[in-house]
C-alpha cells in the first residue's frame, strides 16, 4: 500500500512541474511577444520624430534666406540689400563698380538691415560722395504695405539719413523688373522718372550715372528736397540735419 501511494504522489508532482513549466513557458513567450511589439511600435515613432526634426531645420533654413524686402541705397554706389522675415540681411548685390567695391569691402549679412545701412551711412566713400553734393537716395520694397511703412520709419532713424531720403516702391513686383534691367531699385525708380522727360534716355546712359544727373534730368535735383550731403557739416541751411555723431537709434524690429 505504501509503495503505491509513493508512485502516487511521484506521479501528482510531475504533473505539477509539467504545469509550471507550462506557466513558466506561458510568461516567457508573453514577455517576447509584447517586448518585440513595443520595439516595433517604437521605431515609428522615432521615425517620427526625425522627420518632424527634419521638417523644421529645413523650413527654418527657407524662412531665414527667402528674400520679403529690399533696400536699396543709390548714390554713385548703388547697392541693394535683400532682407528676410527676421529683419536680416541675407544679401548684398552692388549694381555698379563702386557698389560692388562697397559690397566687398563691408560685412553686412546677417546684420540688421537698420545697422547694415547705418554701417553704409558711415563708410568713408558714401562720406566723401555725400560731402561732394552727391544725392542719396534709399528706397525700400516690402511683401506687404505693413513691413514696407514700418522700414520706411526705421530707416528714418538711420544716421545721416532723412525721411526726405526714403522712398517706397509701388510693387514688391518693381524689384524684378529693375534687376531685369540691370539697375538696383532706387536707380530704376529714377531713371522712369528721368525717362519721363527724356523719352529718348537708355538703360545703358543710365548704369553709369550718378542719382544727382538722373534727379538733374527729371528736374527734381533740389538740394533741400534729397538732403544733399545733410549730416557731413556743411555749412548750409538745415545741413545739421542728421548731423555726423551718434547713432540715433534702431526701430523696432518686427516679423510678419
């Protein structure tokens, strides 16, 4: 009797580890099954991630260097700025032989476009062409009418610049056509002013004119009106306007 209740129980207890090997076998497989699943649903969402990544590096990047204003400073130099959403110049293009030379010689992208012209006001060539009676003009085209207005003002407060000295194209579509023609805004704007009276007047004459012969040709060459040489000590009325000292100051810099 006693030898059959031993095979008895020798018998139950290996059922038993049968059954724990069953469960042990159970949680083995579960753990493997739910482990791979979570790896795999984890690779999406990296895949995610570097591409949301890669989306704002390389929309950040089109923001930063697609061109919404321009400025263009014209005297004998005549030289433009391309400007970007965040109030940065983004390039520098001379439209002349001296504008070139001013283009080379300063390090004006990336800058501000209010510190950038302000660094133009101060080189010593536009100095000594403004002390020479040479006319400056600056001209500003925007994306939209609000971002133009609001450079408008902060130039005003540029050095050696007056609000007689700013104008604003009509259409952000007039730079196109003034880079098609081979001139920088402010010197195209001119010359269809000076072409108004002279009819016969070419693109070719007109590269190598300064403002001042273009403003004598369309009979607008008015000291007071362009602020010739205003801000380089003249003794003459209104010419402390501007005057050569400290910075008067940055606008405000704004973003669309």
């Amino acid at each position: 009797m006693r030898k059959l209740e031993n095979k008895l129980r020798s018998a139950f207890d290996a059922v038993q580890a049968e059954e724990g090997l069953k469960a042990g076998t159970k949680d083995f497989l579960h753990q493997r099954l739910y482990a791979g699943r979570s790896k795999t649903r984890a690779v999406p969402k990296r895949l995610a991630a570097c591409f949301v990544t890669v989306f704002l590096c390389v929309s950040g990047y089109f923001s930063y260097f697609t061109p919404v204003a321009a400025v263009s400073i014209d005297i004998n130099p005549s030289l433009e700025l391309a400007v970007n959403r965040f109030d940065r110049v983004i390039d520098v293009t001379g439209y002349n032989a001296d504008g070139q030379a001013l283009a080379e010689e300063l390090s004006l992208r990336h800058m501000y476009y209010e510190d950038a012209v302000n660094a133009v006001m101060e080189n010593e060539m536009v100095a000594a062409c403004l002390a020479a009676g040479e006319v400056l003009e600056i001209t500003v085209a925007g994306k939209s009418e609000t971002r133009t207005a609001e450079m408008e003002r902060c130039l005003s407060a540029c050095n050696h610049v007056t609000e007689e000295q700013i104008h604003c194209a009509d259409h952000w579509n007039d730079l196109e056509s003034a880079h098609q023609a081979g001139l920088s805004l402010g010197k195209y704007r001119a010359y269809l002013e000076a072409r108004e009276e002279n009819p016969e007047l070419t693109l070719e004459e007109v590269q190598d004119m300064t403002m001042r012969e273009l403003h004598e040709l369309s009979e607008c060459s008015d000291k007071e009106t362009y602020g010739q040489g205003a801000g380089w000590g003249q003794q003459t009325e209104g010419a402390g306007q501007g005057g050569h000292g400290g910075t008067k100051g940055h606008g405000k810099h704004h973003q669309e």
